[in-house]
C-alpha cells in the first residue's frame, strides 16, 4: 500500500534549523579550541626559520653593542736588526665602560710602558689614550681618553653560563678589521692555560677559569667583548689557542668586575692575592706527578716567576712550594671555582683560612690578603 508523505509544520522546522545551528556552533569552537590546544603544536618550526630567528637576534645584539667597542692602537720605537731605530705599532680592542671614557682591554694589549696609545671609536673618532691600571694578577687592564657622552657596555653574570650557549665576539680581527663580529658558542668552561706573546716562553702568564668558545678570535680582538644573546658583556677575549682551530679564551666577566668598581671609584685596581704560583689539579696531573688528590691548586714554579713570591702573604704565613691548596674558607678549589677566584670574592685585610695538602696531611694556615702589587 502507497503511504502519503507526512508534511511537517513550520514550528518544527523552525526547532530542527535551531537544533542544527547550535551543534555547528558548539562543534566550531570545540574543533577551534582542539586546534590551538593540540593542532598548533604539531605545526613544525623549519630550519630556516630557526635560523632567521638566530640570524635577527646576532644582528640585534651586533647593533646594541658594537657603539661600545673601540679599537685600541700603540706605536713604540724599538732598535732594529741592523742598530738603527723603527717604529713598532701593535692593535687590540677595548669596551666601553663609563660615557666619560674609561675602557677596559687586555693588559697584553698596553703592556709596552713606553707606546704610546690611541683610542678609535666605532664612529671613527681618534683620542689620545692614558693607561690608567694594569692588573697584576689577571689580563686586565683599563685606560682612560677625555671624550664624553659614549655608550658603555652592559656587563652581564659570567656565573650561570652553560656549555653550548649561543655568544658573540667582536673586535678589531687582525688590527684591520674594526668592530668584526663573529658568532659560535661556549665551548668548555673552567680552563686554565699559559699564554704567551712573546713566542719562547719569556713572557708568559697563567691564566685561569677561563671561557673556552668557537667565535673565532684573531689577532687584534684581545681585550673586545663576549657577549650573550642579550646583549650583554660576558667574557673579555683574550688569548687563542696556536695549535687547534675554533679554540678561543675569554676571562669571565665576573672575575673583573670588582677591578672594575675600584678602578671607578679609586682610579686604581684594589686586587687581593696571596703571592703564589699554581696550577690547577687534573686527573692527568694527579697521575703524571703522583698527587694524592684530583682537584686543588699546586703550589708550583712556573718556569719563570717563584711558586711563592717573596714577602707576599703567603710567604709570611709559612706557605711552601709543593703545597696543594684545597679549600679557601669552607670552599672547595675545583674545576669550577679556581684559587684565584676565590681568593677574589675577599677584600684586601681579610684573614682566610686554607686547607693545606702537605707531604700527605692537611693542615689550616691562615693567610692576611695584601693588595697585589702594581704592575
């Protein structure tokens, strides 16, 4: 039998398409709400776009700090091969550290007493430079130029640094090449090595706790910048390895920073020191000379300065050659926290006491901090 089709009223039509609305519009923004919650996370972020990122934050960094870094020249008179005189002339970097210009380098770079020393801005502006203070225990040094209105550098926290950090050094690569800027990252941290200029070992220094990176530093970059992502100042370049490619130092900016304020305040670096020589125990040290201990400072000759300087502190507290320094106060010397930075976070007067590794057994000596002697 043919059934009559059932015809529905407009009311009920009215309620279906209202029915039908409501679902569309809550399923909508349910499927929205899934989306960003879920869905916009699986997005992928392309290689490419990483590196526009990476790319735009260098270049905003270069910007921000390159008004703040200088480029250092000296010119000096020296006897030549033949007797007679020529003229000698040498490059670094410095940074920027009060509008009133002073600038904090290398001490390597105005090692000469008598060069003469001038300052070039990043805008090309030429002064004549005055060292100010040459660190006598760190490579630091700071020299002043009569100018005002420069921009200083922002000097960021060296103790929080992790290996693979993104960085930045600038400076004047090769004498040549002002304000050149390269990227890489921190490679190791905590390194101790002996720098030398002077090629035959006459003129060498025991450098600690330093920044190891692959920003390539050349020739001409001594004493310029390190800086973060933020555009901050956290290491100052100083030294690259000879022999190894991609292998730089920069001194972390926390081990400055109290030479800093003094220089600021006093016109001169305040630095407290004991008057030792030492090298930072390894495990292939412990190994090599026999050492009962895999960390510490061994009191030792470096070939061409004295393990204990005479007349220093630690010469008046009884401190010998072949001594291991293990703790300054209740810190231990490791890997992370070297002698000289411990020593560093005390002011000069203080008494601390240290924990001595000596012909098997472990003694305290309390030790006054002098002032370290000018240089």
């Amino acid at each position: 039998m043919h059934e009559e089709p059932t015809t529905m009223s407009l009311a009920t039509v009215k309620r279906f398409l209202a029915l039908a609305l409501a679902i569309g519009v809550v399923s909508g923004a349910l499927g929205g709400a899934l989306y960003v919650r879920y869905g916009a996370a699986q997005i992928p972020v392309t290689k490419q776009q990483v590196e526009v990122q990476e790319s735009s934050a260098a270049i905003n960094v270069v910007k921000q700090v390159s008004p703040s870094v200088v480029s250092i020249t000296s010119t000096s008179t020296a006897q030549s091969f033949f007797g007679g005189d020529q003229t000698v002339e040498g490059a670094g970097t410095g940074i920027i550290i009060t509008s009133g210009g002073l600038i904090m380098t290398n001490k390597h770079v105005v090692a000469d007493t008598g060069a003469s020393y001038t300052v070039f801005t990043s805008t090309g502006k030429q002064y004549a430079a005055t060292v100010v203070a040459r660190d006598p225990i760190n490579d630091l040094a700071f020299v002043k130029i009569n100018a005002s209105g420069l921009k200083p550098v922002t000097l960021g926290d060296s103790s929080n640094l992790v290996v693979g950090q993104s960085v930045i050094a600038i400076g004047n690569a090769l004498g040549q090449f002002q304000n050149t800027a390269t990227t890489g990252i921190i490679s190791g941290l905590g390194r101790p090595i002996v720098a030398d200029d002077s090629g035959d070992g006459s003129d060498s220094e025991s450098l600690q706790d330093l920044i190891q990176t692959d920003a390539a530093i050349n020739p001409g970059n001594s004493g310029g910048p390190l800086v973060n992502l933020e555009g901050q100042v956290i290491g100052i370049n100083t030294a690259v390895s000879g022999s190894g490619q991609n292998i730089g130092f920069a001194i972390p900016i926390n081990e400055v920073k109290s030479q800093v304020s003094s220089v600021e305040s006093q016109g001169k670096i305040v630095q407290p020191y004991i008057g030792v020589e030492y090298v930072p125990i390894t495990a292939d040290l412990a190994s090599q000379d026999n050492l009962p201990v895999t960390q510490g400072a061994y009191i030792s000759s470096n070939g061409t300065n004295p393990a204990i300087v005479s007349g220093s502190p630690a010469d008046k507290a009884g401190l010998k050659s072949g001594d291991i320094i293990t703790k300054v106060g209740s810190s231990s010397v490791d890997d992370s926290h070297s002698l000289t930075s411990l020593v560093g976070q005390h002011k000069v007067g203080d008494t601390i006491a240290l924990t001595i590794l000596r012909s098997g057994k472990s003694v305290v000596i309390n030790v006054t901090l002098a002032d370290a002697p000018s240089n």
